[in-house]
C-alpha cells in the first residue's frame, strides 16, 4: 500500500500537517511497503517524501503541492515624480516647431519604376475682364456634362467578411449508460474527531471559536470492507462546500485507514464573514471505487468562526477578477473534443475533452494574494489552477488537455463551472461575476468534425486593360482643384482668400487609376473651364510608363477678370477624347469657389484654449475614465462611449504642446471598433491596389495580413494625414494612442522629408521614438496642468518585475518599437544632447512636457540623409542604456495607496519614455 499527499495550492511554509497511515489488521501486514523511504506521485504531480517523527509509533508525510500557469503577455508599470503646481496660464509660449516646407513633394509609388511625369502646360492667356457677357457663346464640350468632386476618394479595397461560428450540433440521444462498477469490494468511511484531535486551536480543545489563521484540521478514512482496494482515491476538504484541498491515497488495505493530524493554515488568506460555517471531509469524491455503502463519504461539522477584519476601502480602488475567453476562444470556459475550434461543443466521451480558461484583472489594481481557478464537473472538483499574483489589467489562461484524465465523464448531459478565486482570497469589487457555467453534452464515437478555419483569402479584381484618368489630391494638398492668391507666398495645392482684384493661381492634379499605361503620345491636352467657359488649355505627355503616375500644372486668372461671388474651375481630361479608358465618367471635375470684393479680413491674435476649457477637458480622466480598464466601445464596454473625452482631452494636449489647434491641422480622424479598425488596417495597407501588378497585388495583401498587433496607426491617403485608433482599448490607452499617432502626424507635417525617405529599420525605429516621446510629453502635460498624477506605482515586487521584463525586451528586440525607445534613451543621455535635457533626466528621473517636446522636435528635425549613421552611433552607446535603466528604475513611489495607482496604459510611456 502506497499513500501520498496533494493539498493543492499550499505551500511548505502554510501547513504544518502531519500525514500518515496505519495498518490495524496483523492479517493485512504483508501489504506493507518496505521501501518507506519511496518518492509519492499523487495524479497532480505532487510530490510526497515520507518522514519518521520522532516518539510517534506511525509515519507521517509532508507534501508541496504544484500547479502549472501560463501568462499573457505583461507591460512594466511607471511612475512620475512630485506634480508640478497648476501653472497660472496655459498660454506659455510653446515650443517652435519647424515651418512647414513651401512645397510637399509625393513619393513615387513603390510600383512604379519611372519617375511620375509632369505636364507640360500650354498657357491660354486669361480671359479680359468684361461686364457685358458674350451674346451667344458656344458651350464647351464639358460644360454641360455631369462632373465628379474635385475631393476623389480612392477606390476602396473590400475586406472579405469572417462567416459566422458554426454552432456545434448537439449529441441526440439516447446515451448509452455508463459500464457499470465492479462488484463491492472496498467501504470508505471519513471522520473528523473530535477532542485535540480534531478541530483545535493551537493544539489546545476546542474553544467553539476560530479565526482562519489559527482553526488546525484533522481527519481519518477508513476502509472498512471486507477487501482491499488498489484503486487511486481522493480525499477533499471543504469549507462551506468549497473545496479547499485535496489528498491522494493510491488504495487502501482492509481495515486500515489514513488520517491527517492537526493541519494548520488550510483556511490561512481566506476572508471569512463571523458565524457559523461548515467544515466537510469528503472521500473519493470522483465515486471511482465501488462501496458497499456510498453513504458514509461525508462528514461535516459547524464551527462558529471569529471572522476575517476588512479595512475599509471604497469598491472602486478594489480589484475585479472575472472569467474571459481564452485566446482564439469564444467563451471563459471552453470544451471541445477539437482543441482548435473556437466554439464550446462537439463533445465525445471516446475523444479527450480539452478544455481552456482565462481570468483577467478588470481593474488598474495589483492583486498580490494567491488566486486559484477551479473546474467544476457536476459539482465536483475536477482540477485547481494555482498562481501567486496578477498584474493590473492582465489575463491569466490556461489548458488541459484531456478533461477525462482528471474525472471519469460518463456519456449524456453535464455541467462544467469555471470559479474564480473561489476562496475568496482577493477582496474585489465584484465579488458577484466569479463564475462561469455552461451545460454540456457528451456523445459517443467520433465527434462532429473540427470547424475550418476562417482564412481571409486574397479578394479577385476585374481584369483591367485600359488606362484610367482620373482627378488626383496629392499630399499637402486641399483637393485636387485649388485656387490661391499668387500676391502673397504660398504653397502649390494649398487654397487662400480670394480677392477679384488679385492675381490667382489655380492648381489641378490628376492621374492614371488603372495598372495599365496610357498609350505613349505627345498631345494630349486638359481643357479648364471657369463657369462654362474655356480659360486654359494645358497639353502634358503621357510618357512611356506611367501606371499610377501623377500630372500636375497650373495656371493665373488676371486680377480684375472674375467678378466677386462664387464661380465653379471645371477641368476635362483628354476633352478629344484620344485615350480609350476604363471609365470615361471621372474625367471631368470641379470645385466652386468665391473672389471677394475685398482683402482677407485680419485675423485676431494667436490661437488659444482658455484654461477653464484646458480644465474640463483633463476633468474626466481622474474620475470613472482612470479605473476604466474595458474598451472604449465592443464587448465589455457597456453604454458609454467615451469617444468624445478622448478626442477633447487630445486637443487640449496638443494645444499645450504646440500652441496650434488640432482642428486647423487637416488630420483625417478616425476612431473605430476593433472590426472595423482591422479592416481599415488592412485596405490603408493596400491603399495603391487599384495599380499593382498580380505578383504585387498577392504578396502586398500577404504581407498586409500579417497580424501586427497594432492599435493605432497613421497613413498618407488623398493628399491627408490620416489617424486611426482602435477603441478596442481602455478609455486612457486609447488617448494614449491617439497621442501616439499625434506624433506621428506631426512629424509629418513638420519633416514630410523624413517621411518620403523612410524604409530602413532604423529610420522606422526614428518614427517611433519621436511618436513614444510626443505621447510621453502629452502625459505629463496633462499631470503638469492638473497637479494630479496618472502614473504613478507602488514600489512592490510585481511593478519592478514588470519593469525589469519590459525593459529587457526594450534592450534585446529588433523592432521598430524597441529601437525607438533605445534612441530616445542614447539621444537624452548623449554628450551632444541639447543643454538640459539630460542634465533634467539625470538630476529629476524623468523630463517634463516642455524637455520631451524639445526632444521631439530635435528628431523630426533631422536631414533623412543624415538618419543612418545618426541612429547607428546611438544604437552602439549600450553604456547609456544602462543609466537609463538605472534612472527609470528609481521612479517607483513607496507605500502608495489605491487611490493613488496609476492606470497599466501608461505604464510603457511613463517607464519606459525619458
């Protein structure tokens, strides 16, 4: 006869039990191991190593139970130093930012090998100016045919939809039943004694009250059949009909028995409400040996318990832990004989069950106390997850492999229960969502076949064999027609006031949509109308190769030739009509615009947000928005959107560090649920479809549905910058990432140079190093002007853990992300840094808005020749690496409280950011 021993989830440090085993009947000595110094598995890995106890005439064993966790993927959390006072303006003179170039060049598109051609214009002269209209003009050819905006919008790539989850089918029965047990044999019977050897204090009699701390256990089975049993049993303790541990015996000689003596610390952690509670001793609760009486496996006893103090503490600065999906996993507790399926079901008791669940930390809280997971089948404990902690806002998931290994399942219909911290170790602030149970049905033989899975396949075009002219908006531009006063300096594309007494530029821009040249000629003309009118004639060369080319020109209207008021530019592409195309539709636009009788009206002072405005807009991120940890919109986020506060609080951010208004800037904004932003994701991706090659258009779309994790991101596309941000993420990540994409823009618009140059990792790791630092600086702008801080961390084991692992990633990756920080850090350290920016990092531990947005603009300012060996030489100071390690790593705040932890989304920024 061999026992071990397998009390789940604790430790050698949190009992001191004493376990063992006698053998009562001189009939049944032969059944003795000689060999008491074996090594005990129990089913869970534990493992057990018997000891003699000095003056006791029986053996007792000790036992470590272990359990298997795996982690998602964690961020490090920060911290800030001593608010700064609320300033008394928001006014500040902002920081300078480089003038935006008088010309935006385009990038050649990547599919195209020739340079793009430019027209050649051929200049009609301006119409003279005449009150009197002509009697009876002859109306152009494109007059009166219907013209499309001159704001095109591209041709949009379709994403292919995700076909609904198949729902599995269910078992039909009737079941067969289960085989049936073995002859009795075996008759298990529990006790829990009484006296000092049952339930005590400290060893001592029992005083009819206990605390969790200091209530010891003990407990015997006994075999008391007429036969041996060699079957694996096991043997549970339970508090309130929870199971809080559990033993394994592998058989059970004839009347003898096994007991445990005098445990401590199996309640130890456990909150407990004062009164009287139910302490059960269970024997094979899995019923796998057949008894003569199966009545007798229980035994239970009330015992009046002290109660577990709680300080009081507001719900809100409590952590929540609740069942979720696993990854890839429709629902918190997923079984299928199919690993890979996504949905619960197609159930066979001849295949294994595997079974996956997760628990998140809904909160921005750390959760410090031992947490278990336990699976239920039919009310009976089928395994217990173990894991010591878990980070604010972090999931925990694990799987089994074969549910049948752990409990015999018999075919029909059960229930499967998923309990979080069923011993309620944690204090939460929702102590009602820890469950999570689902009734299932087990067939027999092979299963219903595994769902496919969903692959999205590369969409069909339409064969195309013509060219395509269409109106095209180049980057920097307004649209695709512009008109500008040429009396003062501006920019080509860009619109200005009007003045009939002015001299105006008009701009046009257009290009062939089609992956197939326009035939080589010399004479093909662009016809430009003013009200019906023709006013210009501009003749361009098609050149030898020009799939996804660009032509643009432009052209004066004298001062004094257009009355005040509003007049339509018409621009009709190939009027003759030379070029067979695709579509013949888009060859004709327009734009109306408006000369005034007089000059630009002069503008008041420089922009300004007031501070009262400054203040409501930071109001909401210190109330509900800072403990919000569900995403903005989608699954979880209940009712409320908090669209509008994210998109507030960014422009008062980009305000205070600019000085420009965000709604002047031209970004195209687009905040979208997780669906929608993965397809934007995609067809921005593959914004030049329309023109690629089949060889392009395949791999282009391979290398656009890779999956990148991305949650924002910031695109080129007709002639704007474009922003996109999941709200898939917290209300604060997600203003975090439209931070993020700010600086993207902004370099853009700042250094579009930059931009057309890039390419290498490391000029892409430059891109992420100034959007890392604009979204630091936005943050600490935002704890400047309030007084208040979001990012502040308690100096714990878990935060420094999380630091640590974050910033070796940050050091040993080759991403553009981690090169970025790693930039930033040499770049801020650097003997050639800019005069007190790392004189501030090293003296204050972190730079406040105004070094990081000068640090910012020292990156955007760089020559995009210059950006190779710039980074090269940074990237080799491995030594500034670690001073910012060290640096970071001291922005841990000691005994802070609750009220006062930071939210994980800034954690990166503010660890991670000088």
């Amino acid at each position: 006869m061999v026992l071990s021993a397998a009390p789940l989830g604790i430790t050698p440090g949190s009992i001191q039990g004493r376990l063992g085993y006698i053998l009562f009947s001189s009939l049944d000595l032969a059944n003795v191991v000689d060999d008491l110094g074996s090594t005990l598995l129990d089913r869970f890995g534990s493992i057990a190593v018997l000891q003699a106890i000095p003056g006791r005439r029986m053996l007792f064993a000790v036992t470590a139970a272990t359990a298997l966790v795996v982690f998602t993927a964690c961020t490090p959390p920060s911290t800030s130093p001593t608010p700064t006072p609320v300033p008394s303006t928001a006014t500040a003179t902002p920081v300078p930012l480089k003038p935006t170039p008088t010309s935006t060049p385009i990038p050649t598109p990547a599919i195209v090998n020739s340079p793009t051609p430019e027209p050649t214009a051929t200049a009609t002269p301006a119409p003279a100016a005449t009150s009197t209209p002509s009697p009876t003009p002859t109306p152009h050819p494109g007059s009166t045919t219907e013209a499309v905006s001159a704001f095109p919008e591209p041709q949009p790539f379709q994403i292919p939809a995700a076909p609904a989850p198949v729902v599995p089918a269910i078992p039909a029965g009737p079941f067969p039943n289960p085989t049936p047990k073995p002859n009795p044999t075996a008759n298990l019977t529990t006790k829990l004694p009484g006296g000092a050897g049952g339930l005590s204090v400290n060893g001592a009699e029992p005083s009819g009250e206990y605390t969790a701390e200091n209530a010891t256990i003990s407990w015997r089975v006994t075999n008391s059949g007429p036969f041996t049993t060699n079957q694996t049993f096991t043997v549970e303790i339970r508090f309130d009909g929870t199971t809080v541990t559990q033993w394994t015996s592998k058989g059970l000689s004839r009347n003898a028995f096994i007991f445990v003596d005098d445990v401590e610390g199996l309640l130890s952690g456990i909150t407990i409400t004062p009164g009287v509670h139910e302490i059960s001793l269970v024997a094979d609760p899995f019923d796998v040996i057949a008894e003569t009486d199966e009545s007798d496996n229980i035994s239970t006893r009330l015992i009046t318990m002290i109660g577990t103090e709680q300080p009081a503490i507001s719900p809100d600065l409590l952590p929540n832990l609740v069942p979720i999906p696993y990854s890839g996993k429709t629902e918190p507790l997923f079984a299928s004989s199919h690993p890979d399926d996504r949905l619960t079901g197609k159930l066979s008791v001849d295949r294994p069950t595997h079974v996956t669940i997760a628990a998140h930390n809904a909160s921005i809280q750390y959760i410090t106390e031992k947490i278990e997971l336990d699976i239920y089948l039919d009310d009976v404990m089928a395994r217990r997850v173990v894991w010591n902690d878990l980070s604010a806002n972090r999931t925990v998931e694990f799987a089994i492999d074969s549910l049948q290994d752990l409990i015999q399942i018999s075919p029909g219909p059960h229930t499967l229960r998923l309990e979080v911290d069923p011993l309620n170790r944690v204090r939460e602030s929702d102590e009602t969502d820890n469950v999570y149970e689902v009734r299932l049905i087990w067939g027999v033989g092979e299963p219903p076949a595994a769902e496919v899975p969903f692959i999205l396949e590369l969409p069909p075009r339409e064969p195309v064999t013509l060219p395509n002219f269409a109106p095209f908006r180049r980057f920097g531009w307004d649209a695709a027609i512009t008109a500008s006063t040429a009396r003062v300096d501006f920019s080509p594309g860009k619109d200005s006031w009007l003045q009939s007494s002015d001299l105006v530029r008009i701009d046009i821009g257009f290009t062939n949509a089609s992956r197939v040249d326009v035939p080589s000629t010399n004479d093909l003309m662009a016809h430009v109308l003013l009200d019906g009118e023709l006013i210009e004639q501009l003749a361009f060369i098609s050149g030898s190769s020009n799939v996804g080319s660009i032509w643009t020109s432009d052209f004066l209207i004298a001062a004094d030739t257009v009355l005040p008021g509003e007049h339509t530019v018409r621009v009709v592409l190939d009027p003759g009509n030379l070029v067979e195309e695709l579509d013949e539709d888009d060859n004709i636009f327009e734009r109306t615009f408006t000369w005034n009788d007089g000059p630009d009206p002069e503008k008041g002072g420089s922009f300004q947000i007031t501070d009262e405005e400054i203040a409501a807009a930071f109001a909401p991120l210190f109330g509900e928005m800072r403990r919000e940890v569900r995403p903005v919109l989608g699954p979880g986020s209940g009712d409320r959107d908090w669209t509008p506060e994210i998109m507030a609080a960014g422009r008062a951010v980009y305000f205070l560090l600019t000085g420009r208004d965000l709604e002047d800037e031209g970004y195209a904004l687009h905040f979208l649920p997780p669906d929608e932003f993965r397809d934007s994701s995609v067809a921005s991706c593959m914004s030049s479809w329309v023109t690629m090659t089949s060889s392009q258009y395949e791999d282009k779309f391979k290398s656009c549905t890779r999956e990148r994790g991305e949650v924002g991101f910031k695109t080129r596309s007709n002639g704007q910058i474009h922003l996109f941000v999941d709200l898939g993420l917290s209300p604060l990540d997600a203003l975090g990432t439209y931070m993020h994409e700010l600086g993207h823009g902004l370099q853009d618009l700042v250094n579009p140079e930059q931009t057309v140059q890039q390419g290498s990792i490391n000029s892409r790791g430059l891109f992420e190093a100034q959007a890392q630092i604009f979204e630091a600086a936005g943050w600490r702008a935002i704890e400047q002007f309030t007084g208040q801080s979001l990012s502040s961390y308690p100096d714990i084991v878990q935060a420094r853990t999380q630091f640590t692992d974050r910033f070796a990633l940050r050091r040993d990756r080759e991403t553009e992300h981690d090169i970025g920080y790693r930039l930033l850090w040499a770049r801020a350290l650097s003997p050639e840094s800019a005069p007190g920016i790392a004189s501030q990092l090293r003296t204050e531990g972190k730079l406040d808005s105004a070094s990081a947005m000068e640090l910012f603009n020292l990156l955007a300012e760089l020559e995009p020749a210059a950006i190779e060996r710039w980074a090269a030489d940074l990237l080799a100071r491995t030594d500034l690496f670690d001073e910012f390690e060290q640096i970071a790593i001291e922005r841990f705040i000691p005994d802070i409280g609750p009220e006062s932890t930071g939210h994980p989304a800034l954690q990166d920024s503010n660890w991670t950011a000088p």
